[in-house]
C-alpha cells in the first residue's frame, strides 16, 4: 500500500532519502520516464491521470534568499506553477504539502508557535508557502507538514564542515541561530501516517530537538570523529542577520 505514495521534487535530499529507504514513487523531470513530472510541462504529465494516491508535493526552489533575489521566477515556481499542479492533482488524490518554520518568521518567538498560531511571513519565500496553504486550506483532501531544519547525513552545515576540515580552514558560526531539528525518517513516518489516515490533521508543525548551530558542530564532531577550531559569528554581524534568532517552532501534536 506505500507503494501508493509519490513524492514530487526529485532532485532533492528529501527525494533521495524517500528513494534509497522506502518504495514510494519518486517523480523525474525526464519525459521517457513513467512518473514523468515538470511543472512547466503538466499537460504531458502522467501522474495527473492517476486516482487515490498520496501525492507529496515538494517540488520547489528551496532557497529563501535565491527567492528574495530572483522574485519573479520564485513566484512564477513557488506560487503559479505550484497552485495549478496542485489544483489538478487534488481532483483524485490527497495531497501533501511541504511548508518550513520560516511561515513564522515575523511572529513573537517568546511565545510558542502551534498549529493554531496565524503565521506572519517576512520573506518572500515563506510568503509564498503561505499563500498555498491559504489557498487550498478548505480541501479536504490537502494536508501541510511544515518542516524545520532536516538533519540529513550531507546537510549544508555538515557540507560545510567537512569542506572546512578539508581544507584546513577555520569555521565561522553563526550564533545564536537555533532552529528544531527533525530527521528525514520522522518526515517518512509522518506521511505514512497520513497516507494511511492515521493523523488527519490539516497542519502538523513536525518539530523536533531544538539545536544551534553550536549544537550542530558539537554532533558533526561525534559522527566525524574530528575535533575542529571555530569562530563564533554573531548573527547580527553575519549574512543571515535578517533570520530570526530562534524559531519557536512546536507542535499540539507531538
């Protein structure tokens, strides 16, 4: 029966995680293959003519800064394309939607931010997630799971770490910078639940251990085995400045 799930975004971690640990369908942007799919090129498609599926629908440019600097094809990808697949693909299918954190990003993080929090988006790319989840919110067939910071194995900070140690060049972290972390197999069992109707709930906040960046190297230095000298960058002195400091990211129901 998981062989009724199709995760759309191919090319990411997430998709590669899905496809080396699970059987569920894992779309491609190549036009020869059977689960054939590109937001640019619906019509040709063959995963809209399929019925009572799980569609995991995320397909998106995942970079928020990449979005505030390139707005029209951000909104063209992360909003138009991806409310006219969605729209099709909900007429036979229940439909996942990844969302991040990042929809709280303007919110009082003294406070605890549920599911029954209204988010307040600063950035372009966490408005944009929004605005899909406000678009199809009355559908009863469409769910969210919002994600935080995903713990892969080759994450960007532990990509950067590595290069770091590599090349004999000392890190700069940047702190505080904290987010709740969730590893790729609780996002797996979270869709199975859904798929399964498990949870039905129409948003879940998947957040897990809250985790700096110091905490990050702390376990990168665990699973590594190597011990690294590093500079402390504090975030309003760093590139990131504009983030938030901690997002206070929970959940009702985990």
């Amino acid at each position: 029966m998981l062989n009724k799930i199709i995760y759309i975004g191919g090319r990411g971690k997430l998709a590669n995680f899905l496809r080396s640990n699970t059987n569920y369908i894992i779309s491609s942007r190549d036009a020869k293959d059977p689960y054939y799919f590109d937001l640019y090129d619906l019509e040709n498609s063959k995963l809209l003519s399929l019925k009572d599926y799980t569609i995991v629908f995320g397909a998106a440019i995942s970079s928020p800064d990449f979005c505030q600097n390139n707005v029209k094809s951000c909104m063209e990808i992360n909003y138009d394309l991806t409310k006219n697949a969605i729209s099709k693909l909900l007429k036979f299918n229940k439909v996942i939607f990844l969302s991040s954190d990042l929809v709280y990003s303007g919110n009082n993080h003294d406070e605890e931010l549920n599911e029954k929090v209204t988010p307040k988006p600063v950035g372009l790319y966490e408005k944009l997630k929004y605005k899909v989840e406000l678009e199809f919110s009355s559908n009863s067939l469409f769910y969210i799971i919002r994600l935080s910071f995903v713990e892969f194995i080759d994450n960007s900070f532990f990509s950067y770490l590595n290069y770091c140690i590599n090349n004999f060049e000392k890190p700069q972290i940047i702190d505080p910078l904290i987010r709740h972390t969730t590893h790729p197999n609780e996002i797996m069992k979270t869709i199975e639940k859904y798929h399964l109707g498990i949870i039905k709930y129409p948003i879940i906040n998947l957040s897990g251990t809250k985790k700096s960046r110091i905490d990050l190297l702390n376990q990168w230095e665990k699973i590594s085995g190597f011990k690294i000298d590093y500079k402390v960058v504090p975030i309003e002195s760093s590139e990131l400045k504009h983030k938030p400091k901690y997002i206070n990211f929970k959940s009702l129901y985990l």
